[in-house]
C-alpha cells in the first residue's frame, strides 16, 4: 500500500454555497477543483476538515465509524472559523454517496476506506481579511489505506515543549489546516535536534496534545489526560478509546496533567503513554525527551494496556465485536 493518504479515488461528491444557498451534491472529478486566485482560503485561510474511516466487515457490509460525530465537529469548526453553515444531513448524504459508489475499493481490514470532508472558503475577496466568506465549498475525498503498522509497532519518541503551544489558544477547537501549519515548524525541528517523532506542546508545563493526535499517559488501570477545554482538538478517537477504558472498568481522569507529574508517572516500571487518532487508533510512546534528557515511559516498548485498548476498538471498527455504543452506521 503506497504511504497514507496519497491515493485517491478518482471521483469525489461535492457542494457548494453561493447566493446564500447550498446547490445540490454531485459527483465530480477529484483531480482538480476551481478556485479564483483571489480565495478567501488562499489568503485568510478559511478551511477546515475531518478524517473518519470505513471499514468491510466479513458479511461484506460497509461500515462508517462515528460519522455523526465528525460531522458535528466539522459543524463546529465551520461555525468557529464563520463558514457558511451546512445541515449534518447535507454532509451525511455526500459521505455515504461516494463510499457507497466506490464500495467495492473498501480494503479488507487491517485497511479501511480514509475520509476527508473539505470545507473552503471561495469568495475571490482580497479584502476581506476581517470579514467571512461569502461563499464556500464543500467535498468529500476518499483515499483507501493499509495497515498503520505495517512497519513495525515501534514507540514513538516525543519532545516535550513547554515554550510553544501547537496553536492559538481559540484556535484549538478547530480541525483548520492553520493549526498544522502552526506546528511543523516546531516539529521538524525536534526531529533535526533531538530525532523526535513529534512535539508534545506543554505551554507554561500543561500537558496538551501533539502537532497531530491528543495525548494518554496510562499508570495501572488510570488514564490520565487534559480534560476537555478550547485550547486542544476533542478527538473523535481519544473518547472512543476514553469509553472503551471505562467499559473496561478502567478509572479515566480528565484533568490538568504538569509535565513534573507526567515525567514522575511514567517512571514507573508499569507506566505508558500513547497517541489517539484516526490513522493509527493508538499509537505507543516510548520516550519522552525534556530539557536534553530522555526519559523512559515504563519499559519504553509497546504496553500491554495500549494494545489492549487498540484492539478493542478496532474490533469494533472492523464488526468483530459488539457495537454497544451505536457507533457503526452500515451503508
């Protein structure tokens, strides 16, 4: 399978607003889209996305995992970044389209059919830096990926930065291209200075999230990690992972995590830490690295807990287990 998200289907269901309405669905070309030099995401970055999966089951069936719950995120996000507003069941309709028209490209699991929802702004405006977007687009790619770890389950090794944040505190909430853009810079340099994996952005010693995926320190049966606020992007897959633990029986403790805590705790012999995300699910942490120092998460290989939460939702995500919680939507 070529590197994630570099394949594409050929075709793509799209929307557009203009004349304060929404035109209808259509399937077009994903090989190109129109935009006036002048756009208002070119300039005054207007955009946002979301990442969701769907999964073959063994009876052939196709199933998305939380659709409802990224499309009310990217609801939220468009609010935030004041993008022309959408009805979910607009979104709805243009996800289950286009996977059910390339349905038969959906990889047997450990692979799954990757979803990207685009919204853009598309008013040519070059004026309008304190002003919203007049009109927008909407539109739906799909790439199909493999197995994440196909390479190995290795630990990842992260630079805890207490200096920066991964963005503007108000900006967290929102799932915008800026954000990203915001942490590279911070990222690749922890990989030339340190070899880092990714950036752990701690402003001021409070544990947050990475340039990429939010963050989980697991010491015995508690997870610990930030609780819900604006400055940090509620990820679809940490509260999946969040719920699976208290299934489980497991104490989950969303709160204010210092980096003295998060260092201390994972000293211990039992300790671990990892990464939510649609791509990888949970991804281990082996190393953490402050002031020039390494430090050890537990053992620094892959935890047994880790695992264990892994599988377990992706048993669901892949129809091997029971969907207790009504996150599969079969199309």
């Amino acid at each position: 399978m070529a590197a994630f998200g570099t394949v594409f289907m050929p075709q793509m269901t799209m929307a557009t607003f203009k004349n304060s309405d929404w035109s209808k669905p259509e399937l077009v070309s994903s090989d190109a889209i129109q935009l006036h030099p002048g756009a208002h995401v070119l300039h005054y970055a207007s955009t946002c996305f979301e990442g969701l999966k769907a999964f073959r089951h063994d009876d052939g069936s196709i199933n998305l995992f939380r659709m409802n719950r990224n499309i009310e995120r990217m609801q939220q996000s468009s609010r935030l970044l004041s993008l022309p507003a959408f009805d979910a069941s607009l979104l709805q309709k243009m996800i289950t389209d286009v996977v059910k028209h390339f349905s038969d490209e959906v990889p047997e699991p450990p692979g799954s059919m990757y979803i990207r929802p685009t919204h853009i702004g598309t008013e040519a405006a070059i004026g309008k830096a304190a002003s919203p977007t007049s009109s927008s687009m909407l539109y739906v790619l799909l790439s199909p990926v493999g197995d994440y770890f196909s390479g190995g389950d290795k630990t990842l090794r992260l630079l805890l930065e207490e200096d920066g944040s991964r963005c503007a505190a108000h900006m967290g909430m929102v799932k915008s291209g800026g954000n990203y853009a915001s942490a590279l810079q911070p990222i690749l340099q922890a990989r030339e200075s340190v070899n880092a994996d990714q950036v752990l952005f701690c402003p001021n010693g409070d544990v947050q999230e990475t340039g990429a995926a939010n963050f989980l320190l697991i010491d015995g049966n508690e997870i610990i990690t930030k609780a819900l606020d604006s400055s940090f992007l509620h990820g679809v897959t940490r509260d999946s992972i969040l719920t699976i633990a208290r299934d489980m029986g497991m104490t989950v403790s969303e709160r204010e995590l210092s980096v003295g805590e998060l260092l201390e705790r994972a000293s211990k012999p039992d300790s671990e830490a990892a990464l939510s995300g649609t791509a990888a699910v949970l991804a281990p942490v082996g190393t953490l690295i402050h002031n020039g120092k390494e430090f050890s998460v537990g053992n620094g290989n892959s935890g047994a807990t880790t695992l264990k939460l892994r599988k377990a939702l992706n048993d669901i995500q892949w129809g091997k287990a029971e969907d207790k919680h009504g996150w599969l939507t079969k199309i």
